[in-house]
C-alpha cells in the first residue's frame, strides 16, 4: 500500500475531510478543504540529484525521483505543509538501501570518499528536522540510508528475555515476529507503525509505559552501531558499574555518531491481567497532586495519563479532568495494586463511576483489536492521520511535550498555555491549547501539550515558527526540558543548546570529530 | 575517633583476633595472629613530598605525614595488606581539603600550573586502585582532594521527593540530615559508612535495591561537576529525551573528567510497611529458577537476595541455599506482593519453614537499629571489618562481582568455581569459594563471589594477584561483566578494555582531552 509522500502514512487512511470538518466545526465553525499538490507535479518539479550515484552502491542505491522526495523530510507540521504545497526541495540526490552491514559500510565509505552527508533513515517520522538532508561545509550532497531491509528479530533467549532484533524493523513488523512466541517489546510510541526501532534508540524514544521504563533506553541490553570509524558493540549484560554506560551514549545519538544496525533488546511475555480505572476530577490540581501521589507510591502503573479538561473534551473520553489508570502483567491479578491507587485518587476528590475493571485473560485466544485498549490505541495512533486532516482543512494542530519537577509543574502549566494561547490568539485571531501527562516520575511529570488555530493559507509556516517559538521558550523558562521523547534534531536546537552543560556540548563533539573525522554523518542535528 | 591508617573504618571497631581465629577454625585450623607496623615506624618511613603546597593552597592543604598516608590508597585487599606491612609508599604530595567549589577550582588551577595530578578522594573506599595517586607523563607530584568538607544537605523539596546535597558527604551524616525531615536516599552499599554521595556517583555504586534502582545512577535527578574546562551543570528533570543524557557520562567517570561537588538526588520517605520472608532450597539449579521467576515477575522486591550453601553456611544464615525475599513501602502494607514471590518461590521446590513476616511501623517510635534487618545490616557493614581480621590472621578473604545473563549464568558459576578453587589449590593449598546474588533483573543476575585462602607471609601480594587474574579471566570468558559494582580504576583495567566497546573507548578518550587537556586528573584511571 503506497505511503502517502508529504502526509502520514498510509494514503488511503487518511480520514473523510467531511468527517474531520465536523469534529472541528464546534471549534473553528465551518472550514474549507484543500487538496494537496499531485505527485506527478510535485516530482516532476524536483532538481535534479547533485551529485551521481556513486559506482559502489548502483546495486542497493537509487536517485528516482519519488525515492528521493519520500526521504526528503519527517512529518513535523512544517515538513508537512511544504510537502503539500507539492515542495521536495530538501530531497537526498540518492537513497541507499543497504541490505547489511557491508553494504552500510560501503555507503559510508562512499559518504567519505564524495564528501555526501550521510543520513540515517528510519520510518522517517521525525518531527524534529532529524532526517532531513541538509549539507554541512564541503559537503558535495547527500545520501539518505534506509535501513528498512533489516527488519527481522534474528534470535530471541527466552530464559533471559532478550531478542536480538535489527535496526531497521517497523513496529508492526517487530511485534509480529516477537508475537509469534509470545512476546513483546511493549513500546508503543504515536509513530508505531512507522518508525524503527534503530529510530527509538536513536531518538529515545517514550512509549508504553507511563511510569519506570518510560525510554527506549531501558530496553536496551546491548547496542550495535557502525561508526566510520570503526564497530561499536556492547556486552549482552543486565547491568555494569564498569565506567560510564556506553549503550546511553547511543541512545539520543540521533545518527550523528553511527548507524545503529542490531540490539538486544528486554523483551516480555504478553500480559494477561490487567486492571484499570478512570477517575475523574472537577478540579485539575487535585488530579495533578493525585497523580503525584500515584507515581510516588511504588505501585508504578503502565498507565498513569492524566487528560486535563479541555483535552479530554476534545477526545472525546470526558468532560472534566480524568486520570486514566491501568496496570498489566503476565504473572499475577493486580487487583490490590490497583484498590491502592483508586484510593489515592479517591482520597484528592476523584470519582471512578465506572468502577474498577478487571480482566484474566489466561484462557482467552484472542484476536488482537478485539477490545478497550485496542480501541484507544487504534485512536491513538491514528492521531497523526487526523493531524493531516485538519492540515488540509486549513487548520494548524500540533503537539509539543516535556518534562519538569512537580514543584515547577504549576507555574510552568501556567506560564505554557499563557503563553500558547496568546501566540495563538495573535497569529491565529484564537484557538485551543490542551495539556495531558504521557508519563510521570516520582520527581516530576511528563506534560504533552496539543494546540489548535486556524492557518492562513500560505502562512502556516511562519505562523507555525512562532508558536513554536513561544512554545519552546516557554518550557525552557520554566525549567522544563525542550523534549521528554520527540528528539532534539534540528528544530529543538536552540533550547537544547541552552539546556544541556557546555562541558557535555565539548565532550560530545570530541566524540563526533573522533568517530566521525569527516563529519559526514547527520550535519546540524545535535551537535555542530 | 581515629581511622585505621592501613585497614577498614575505625581502629577501634577491629573485631578481637581470638574471635576471628574462633570462627576461622573449621575451615582453617589454627592460625596465629600478626600485628600491622605501628604507625609512626610507617610515618617516620614515609619519603618527603616530591613537590612543596602551593601558596594558594596554604590555607587548605598540608603536607604532614599522617594526612598524607591516610590517602594513600583505597581499601582493597592488596592495599590493606601494603598498609599493614607499613608501606604507604604511594601517598600524595598533599592533601588539598577544599571547602568550597572555589578552593576546588584553585586546586585544579594549581595542578594544572604545577603539573601535578589531581586525586579526587571521597572516603578512600576504593577497591580498585581508583584514588591511589600514580603519576602521569610529565607530572611532578600529586595532590589527593579530600572532598569531606563538602558534607551537607542543602535543600529538600518535599512535592518533587529531592534533594540537593554536597558531594564529599559521608553515608551516615547523609542519612541523618534526610531523616531529620523523614526522607532516606536508601542507599546503601557496604561502603556506607566510608565512602560519600561523589564517590557512589563517580564509580555507579550499588546500593540498597535488589532489583530495579539498583545503582546510583537512577537516583541522580541533576549533577554539579567542576571540570578543568568549566562547570557541568545538568538541568532538574525527571527525564528527558534531548540528546544523550548527560548524567550518565558522569556517573562511572571516576574522577577522569572532573569532580563531582553537588547533586539533586531522588529521595523516598522512611518505609513503614515491610514484608519478608526467607525460602530454604535443596537444589542450588532449583534456588537459581526460582530467583529468575521473582526477578521476571514484575513485583519488584527491594531485597532478592539469594546465598548458595557454602554463603549461608560462611555467614550463619543457614545450611543450605537460602532466598531472602523483602518488600518495603512508604505507602501500602505488601502482603500480596510477598505471597505472589512466595508462591513462586515455593513452585520452584523451595521451603519457607519459618513463614511471611508483615510488619506495620506507622504507630511505632522506632529506635534504628531495633530489628532483625538493622541487625543484618551491622553484620553486612562489618564484614570489612572480619576481613582485616582474617588478614592478621594470615587468610586471604577477598569478593568479586559480576553480571551476566541468566543463560550465560549456569556456566559462568561453573566455570569462576572451578578456576577460583583450582587457583586457590595452587596458590594457597586450598581454600573456600562462596556465592551469593546481590542484584537481580529480567534478564540476568549480579553473581557476587567471595574467597578465602591461606597467605603465605611476605607472599600475599603475589597470591592475590593470581588469585585476581583467575577471577577477571574466568568472568570476561563466561560473558560477564569484570564489574557490576565496584569500578575499573586500576585494577579492572586488562578486562574493562576488552569489554567496552573500542569506538566508546575513543569517545571517552577524545572528552577526557577535551574537558581535561592538561591530563591531571586520576591519571591511569579507566582510560589513558
């Protein structure tokens, strides 16, 4: 099924426009649609690729034109909008597939002997700049590397819960072959279905569980990586106080040290009990000192998201604050887990009129899809499809998230949505900003904002630019991180260059200039 | 009170020879006790300082003799056994005692001028050559920075369960001024009483948690290191996803890059609900299964400790191999929590004759130290304390530790048995091999090995380096890591170059001579 080349996707799931627009009507009243620029007339008006495809790699490379312009960019709001008004302008000159390893080292010997960027592309669902070409200096052009031919679980140890699995897999894919003998990596981002897991490493990646192992960090066992300088491969441990971890310097390298080609991954059975509950809260800051109570008891739900009003309402799962709990396991009932945490939530004034729900489903064949988390996880990841709806219905939705101390929590949920809804008020004449926590810790949560307004046809990108601004000042002002599991890249550049110790900004590119001399790799994310 | 110059803590609290001699019996036969060389015959011996204190280090450092010992060298087997003979050859030119980060920057700008190499020292509990000054190309001397002047709780915040506390704290003071306001950091490894929240940070010390937290790594929320090149600082945050995470370079640096003089640490309050129970086995292959399944349950127990036999035997605990399973909370009693581990447990062959115990502290003033697991505690605090007297008693007792995968873990445990009795044969006619597992996860477990080997005086030296290789031999061929918690240093070196990746070991090498460009910091240390 061909993907769609500037949305989402698949194309043929993009929602009904009509459908969309009476979502939005009660907001933005009625809207009218736009159809992005055809295919045919967006490639045919691509330049022409720079630079040959270089002898070495004519077997597994291509500089087609619709190859090239489906590795031009992510799927961040801006990315999209350029991609419907029909420009591939940042399209690599060639795409190189690589079908192992000596394949990808032949693609980076080439990058070194040409002088061509060298970009590492997973499912392509960055929204942060981070697969996009752009030459650094003496840079002759560039090669993105589509790692989508290794995409198979090589070896699972089930004694030791692991699964050696290669770097360029889908998800879907990657839980169909762990599926198949009853596991699971259990990590769940919105992209799912159209990202890596070289990508998750990469990126660090947020996904299933809302507490504990909230990263794709802590599912890593060990890590294999080509540099151009060399193999980098970490020991299969559990653990080590052996000097500084090296699997956390992979992790969040976004490609700028290596490409990232196998791991072993923590792997777990399929649970089969699950417990979960939904209270609701008329006031937000009792279900916020709820919530903290919840992740501070030990208890640690797979599921602790708190949806604020106005987020709730626009989803459709309530009308006033709900705090969703769930918990899952493969070895024991979790009844008395969750009677703790509903009574944390009870006693800060939350109601759970539904009750507590409990399943086993020990002896139950079920077919996936066939119930409630199913159901919210169809919606869920269907949210960037929706995303794309609204785009060409003329209306600029997005999402930034976080992460702080539950002391800064308030007034940076102040300061946050003050300031989003007076940009969106100025650049947009009004809109909508919602706030959810995706995860929390017993230090902090994890906020995930969602803003709406209305584009100005031809504008949304510098409308979009200064949201974006407001948003990331804000955050950073408040002591909150510019991105709890959306990357740095190139978008985030200017606050993460603030946030992170100027020592560590030294440290790490004495690493890149070391492993990477001729600096061929992702120019301009992370680092310089 | 005065610390030992060659041995453990306090001199006082060596325990009495004829005790040791009386528990050594039966594995031993008799043994006569030796004393160590006074103190002022090693003093007098001591050689002057190659190198005079710099003036702007007047007010805070000295060069007297006995200061100088005293940071002379860890507390490793080896180290002891030097210092017991009187030899204290490897102390420092002075001892710098910073009292704040702007003395420290001084002593820094000073070694740098002076080219001396700088010595980070918390509480010297090293046990592997990592705070033993050497000198680098081109030094003229060394000064060992003692860090306990840094020893205070500065703030806590209640809401977000942190604290920010000095570095050169020691383990007690800084569990008295948490608990004055009703918080623990529960860390606690067997250095507890003479190492400090820097060293814990600086080698990934492993502490309380059996499962889980179980480095201090996941309790560092933010560090404050200063560097030859400035002030690394990372953000408050629970978590992020910007880039790789900065902590993580400083824990395990060991003094190589900089020296750590605060942190915001992730706090808990006091437990009060405790449950617990041991589970007694026949069958060691039994025990081990048993253990997997608690560690893969998702319970989460804070103690999973599992003795084989000969460790139950050696302590006391029991005549067979013996589970001891522990839960603790702050926030909810945790009997079907332990039910769950015991019914595993028990699945698996086990016995637990003497039954759960539950406990509830909420109404209960309670005096430290009033408890059977307070109990444990002062027996597992002194067991560096029955090591130097075996010492005088001319036994070689030493441990090591790993972690491997439970698959790799059956022939591991063969495999460091065989060579560690076949070494322990030739080089001390005999002797005993224990084990025991201090840390459990998913996916493997943190064997922890402990030996005992009758010395031939004047010969320790060269029977425990033999002793040693076999250990370090046989864990790098099984799989395992050379250290799950107690560093490289000096010691671990042969097997940690094998063991990182050779592509990190350029990384690390290219930020120590960025952050670090005149090679003053713990020269040999972890890399070169």
């Amino acid at each position: 099924m061909p993907r769609s080349l500037w949305g989402w996707g698949l194309t043929e799931r993009r929602p009904a426009l009509d459908t969309v627009a009476a979502r939005a009507l009660p907001l933005f009243g009625a809207l009218t649609p736009e159809e992005p620029v055809p295919d045919e007339v967006a490639l045919a008006a691509l330049q022409a690729p720079r630079v040959p495809v270089p002898a070495d790699l004519a077997g597994f490379a291509s500089a087609a034109a619709h190859e090239r312009a489906s590795h031009a960019r992510g799927k961040a709001y801006p990315d999209r909008v350029r991609g419907f008004q029909g420009d591939h302008g940042s399209a690599p000159d060639l795409v190189a597939r690589p079908r192992d390893e000596a394949e990808l080292l032949r693609v980076l010997a080439a990058c070194e002997a040409h002088k061509l960027a060298a970009i590492p592309f997973g499912g392509g669902s960055s929204v942060v700049g981070g697969v996009e070409p752009r030459l650094g200096p003496g840079h002759n052009g560039a090669v993105s590397i589509d790692l989508a031919a290794l995409d198979r679980v090589l070896e699972i140890d089930d004694v030791s819960r692991s699964a050696r699995i290669q770097g360029g897999v889908f998800g879907p894919a990657l839980e169909q072959q762990l599926g198949a003998q009853g596991y699971s990596l259990r990590h769940f981002p919105q992209s799912f279905e159209f990202s890596t897991l070289g990508g998750w490493i990469a990126t660090r990646a947020g996904g299933h569980y809302a507490t504990l192992h909230t990263h794709i960090d802590d599912l890593v066992q060990s890590v294999r990586m080509l540099t151009p300088r060399g193999l980098w491969q970490s020991a299969r441990l559990p653990a080590s106080g052996a000097g500084p971890d090296p699997n956390r310097l992979v992790c969040g390298s976004e490609g700028v040290l290596g490409v990232i080609t196998e791991a072993w991954m923590r792997i777990v059975p399929r649970p089969v009990y699950r417990a979960s509950a939904s209270v609701h809260f008329a006031d937000f800051d009792a279900a916020v000192a709820a919530t903290r109570e919840v992740a501070q008891s030990g208890l640690h739900p797979a599921n602790c998201r708190l949806l604020d009003a106005r987020e709730a309402m626009i989803t459709g799962v309530a009308a006033d604050n709900v705090l969703l709990l769930g918990f899952e396991s493969a070895d024991h009932p979790l009844g008395p887990w969750l009677e703790r945490a509903l009574a944390i939530a009870i006693g800060h004034g939350g109601s759970c009129p539904r009750g507590p729900r409990l399943r086993d489903d020990r002896d139950k064949a079920r077919a996936p899809g066939d119930d409630a988390a199913e159901s919210w996880r169809k919606t869920f990841l269907d949210g960037p499809y929706l995303q794309d709806g609204l785009l060409c219905l003329g209306i600029i939705a997005d999402t930034f998230e976080t992460a702080c101390t539950w002391t800064a929590f308030p007034e940076l949920f102040r300061a946050v949505t003050a300031a989003m809804n007076d940009t969106l008020q100025r650049v947009c004449g009004g809109g909508v900003v919602s706030c959810r926590f995706t995860h929390v810790y017993p230090d902090g949560p994890a906020p995930y904002f969602t803003f709406l307004g209305r584009a100005r046809r031809g504008a949304e990108l510098e409308q979009w630019a200064e949201l974006k601004q407001a948003a990331g000042d804000a955050l950073s002002a408040a002591g909150g991180t510019i991105t709890h599991h959306h990357a740095v890249g190139r978008t985030h550049r200017p606050w993460y260059d603030r946030e992170r110790p100027e020592p560590f900004a030294q440290a790490l590119r004495a690493a890149k200039r070391t492993l990477d001399p001729a600096a061929i790799l992702n120019p301009g994310v992370l680092i310089d």
